[in-house]
C-alpha cells in the first residue's frame, strides 16, 4: 500500500538515482492566497492531464465550496539549485506571452541544453536593450521576457536564480482536488468524489501520484471513495503518469486495494445491509455489462482484422489480373500490326491477300485461352 503524505512536512522521493525532496499541504478555497497562489497553478496542471475539458470548466469547478486539494510542492532552494544548474528550465518560464495558457505537459528540455548561452544572451538583452543584437532573437524564443522587461530600470532579476521570484506553477508537482458529496438514492450515503488529478509529466517517474491518492483516502471519513467515470478512466489514469490500464485489468490496484466495481468507487465504512445489496447487485451487473462490451468489441476487432485481411487478397488479385489484362491487350495491338505489316508487304509485290482480321484475332485469342 502506498504510503500516506504527511502535511506541511518534507518528504523524499527517488527520482532516477537522485532523491527530491517535496513538501505536501493541503488547502480550500478558504485558504489565503488561494486564487493568487494555488489556482492558475493547478488549472495548468489538470488541463495537461485531460486536455479536452475546458480551462474554465476546470478552474469553476475547483472553487465550489467543499473542495480540497492535495498539493505536493517542491523545496524553493532546490528549484533554484536546478534553475543555477539548468538556466533553460528558468527561461522556459519566458518561452510564450504571459497572457498565454502555460503548459505542463512538456517533459524534456528543448534541443538538450541547459540554456547557459541563452541565459547571456538574453542577459545582454536586458542591459543593452537599444544596441543589443540579440532582440530578434529574444522575440522568438522567450516573448514573455520582452513582456516582463521594464525601460525604466534593469530587470536582470528574472532571469537571476538566486533572487527570481518563483511561483506555485514553478514548485508545484502534483496534485489532487476532491469534494463530499451525499446520494439520497439510497439511504444517504455520503461519498468523497475525486475532481482532479495531475502529476506533471517530468515528475512522474517519482510515483508521487499513488501517494496522493492514498492520502486522499486515508483522510476520507466517508462511506465511498469515488475515483472516476469509466469513460475516462483510461485517458485519466495514463495521463496522470499510471501505466495500469484500469478498464483492462478490470480492477484497479494502484493503491493495493480492491476496487469495489468498474467505476472506480470504493468502500471504506460498512454500509447498510440493504444498501450493501443493491451495491452488489450493480456492481455485478456492471462487471456483466463491462463483461459483454469487451466482448462485444473484441470480437468486431477480430472481424475488422479478418476483413482487412481478405481485402488485402481481393487487392492483390485485381492488381494481378489488371496487369495480365494490360499485358494481353498490348499483345492484340502487337498482333494488329504485324497483320498490317504483312498486308502491306504483300500489297507492295501485287499480292493481294484474302485476309480476315478478325478471324486472326479470334484464332489468336483462343490460342491464348
């Protein structure tokens, strides 16, 4: 079972053949700074998991009363650390205009450099701004840096490590929101439903994702934990940095635990035998269904494949037979003119010929067949 995050306290995680030390805390839209610090940060992140839902649609639903959100956030010394060692990974931050959407999904450095003559140039830049030969240059690779420069004083801060400002979207790693919900279907079963869920695609190899979501868990004190639509679970699941495939395995085992039917929920507190029961009979019947569709689509895969294959065949016979066509037709020309030839000659000696081209053809043709 993966081990539950404590908060407001460092924890390492192994990271290749190095360690990185983070820090977990947990906030709601009650918490101060909230939407300065903490929203955009984790709009741009859950919008590089699941790309399709609406930047807006995302940040509406993170501000609902009720909401709680794990985050797990990087050391500011170590980020600098990395900034000194790797100046790309400051300037990136420069790379579109501020007024873009920033995007979490990149999970490599451009061309592999580490951006030390970058850093001077761009440096130059800054002090020279009328006479410098990089400012083309600067336009292209990092507008948000032309944006952020000030005429009236030397802004040599933002691209400086040591004294840069660094914000939420520069420590953060991941993240996970959460809401209580109560079902008045049954008697009222209150459920912990998960939102969204992200770890940034250059951190995923720490595994931190598993971690947030047994500390999600852990700290739920309802009857369900809901994790997410089956539709897409898939999509969901890879994106946030899980090489489990939860629809094919069936059920879904990250956190070493059973998961009590297809979408995603499980039980944490004993419930009512009558509820207990309908909760058995769907998820049952969810399975039967999941059961039948794999099937279903599994056997129309085959057919697919087995069409593909014979039209393949088809293709390859008329392919065969459109040449031997050609072939005989360019043979019934070669035919017509010698037939012509010889006419022509025997015409040229006072000959002439009783001939009958189409009985020629005819005899030529059914020598063929």
């Amino acid at each position: 079972m993966a081990e539950v995050l404590q908060y407001d306290q460092d924890v390492q995680f192994d990271y290749g053949n190095k360690k990185i030390s983070c820090k977990c805390v947990r906030v709601t839209t009650q918490t101060y700074g909230f939407a300065s610090e903490y929203l955009e940060s984790m709009v741009s992140l859950y919008h590089s998991t699941m790309p399709h839902i609406p930047t807006e649609d995302i940040r509406t639903s993170l501000q609902q009363d009720g909401v709680t959100h794990i985050v797990l956030l990087r050391l500011e010394a170590d980020v600098r650390q990395e900034y000194f060692e790797k100046p790309v990974r400051l300037l990136r931050r420069y790379t579109q205009s501020q007024k873009q959407f920033e995007d979490f999904s990149d999970d490599s450095d451009p061309d592999e450099d580490i951006g030390t003559d970058l850093l001077l140039k761009c440096e130059d830049f800054i002090k020279n701004r009328k006479k410098t030969q990089y400012e083309k240059l600067i336009k292209q690779r990092f507008p948000g840096l032309i944006e952020r420069c000030s005429n009236e004083r030397p802004d040599l801060d933002l691209i400086d490590a040591a004294r840069i400002q660094l914000r939420t979207r520069d420590l953060i790693i991941g993240s996970l929101s959460f809401a209580t919900k109560t079902l008045d279907d049954f008697p009222p079963t209150k459920v912990t439903h998960l939102l969204h869920f992200g770890v940034r695609t250059r951190f995923q190899l720490m595994k931190a994702g598993r971690r947030l979501l047994q500390t999600a868990v852990s700290e739920s004190k309802n009857d369900v934990f809901f994790v997410f639509s089956p539709s897409q679970t898939v999509r969901f699941f890879r994106n946030s940095g899980f090489t489990d495939d939860p629809l094919i395995c069936g059920r879904f085992q990250i956190l070493s635990d059973s998961v009590d039917c297809v979408p995603m929920a499980k039980i944490l507190n004993k419930i009512d035998q009558p509820v207990q029961n309908n909760w058995e009979v769907y998820r049952n019947e969810a399975y039967k269904r999941y059961s039948q569709e794999a099937f279903f689509v599994k056997k129309l895969i085959e057919e697919n494949n087995e069409l593909k294959m014979k039209n393949g065949k088809y293709e390859k016979i008329q392919n065969t037979f459109e040449q031997q066509l050609a072939l005989e037709r360019s043979r019934c020309v070669m035919y017509e003119q010698l037939v012509q030839s010889l006419e022509n000659q025997l015409l040229a000696n006072g000959i002439k010929p009783k001939v009958n081209q189409d009985e020629i053809i005819q005899k030529v043709v059914k020598s063929i067949k």
